[in-house]
C-alpha cells in the first residue's frame, strides 16, 4: 500500500487488531474509523437518551479532532497502534459513563 494515512469513511477498516501493526509497520498512520466518524452515533445517541442538549452534541462533535490528535501523540509516545490505543480510550470512556448512555 502506497497510502501514508488510512482514514476510511466505512466501519471496520481494519479486518483484524494486527492489521495496525501492519500498517504501523509500513509507516501508514491509521485514523480509528470510529473516531473519525463518530459525530452521527453522538448525536444518535445523545437524541434517543434525551441527554444533552444541541449545544453539547456540537460539543462533543468538534472534540472529534482534539481526541484523534491525542490518539495519535499517545500511540507515538507508548510506541503503540493506533487502533490499540482507540480501543483502549473508548473502554475507559464507557466505564467512566453512567449506564444510561452506556445501554
């Protein structure tokens, strides 16, 4: 692959986890899918928990860039996968939050 970033519109660019170090490997920076294209499941999920307002969907949807940039510095500094360093964000996120949003 001649690509220098991956950062698919599509869920699941990845076939399997090691695929991130494959592409690490190659010196391909990967953007996790789901981070990138989170902003429609923010506002799915905000609209049918009926929790937030429209202020804080847009909110929450221009941190998209700040939590990638923060992925990617982590996943240089800890010599980590992108994908791996994402996964591990979104599980730490999700016990952080209160069931309701998590359901």
């Amino acid at each position: 692959m001649r690509a220098r970033v991956v950062a698919g519109a599509a869920n699941n660019q990845l076939a399997q986890g090691q695929d991130g170090n494959a592409l690490q490997a190659a010196g391909i920076l990967y953007a996790p899918d789901y981070v990138i294209n989170a902003g429609g499941i923010i506002s799915v999920a905000r609209e049918y928990h009926r929790a937030g307002s429209e202020a804080q969907v847009i909110a929450d949807i221009q941190a998209i860039p700040a939590r990638l940039t923060e992925i990617f510095e982590r996943a240089r500094r800890e010599n980590r996968t992108t994908n791996e360093v994402a996964d591990e964000m979104a599980r730490e996120r999700l016990a952080r939050r209160p069931r309701a949003l998590v359901a």
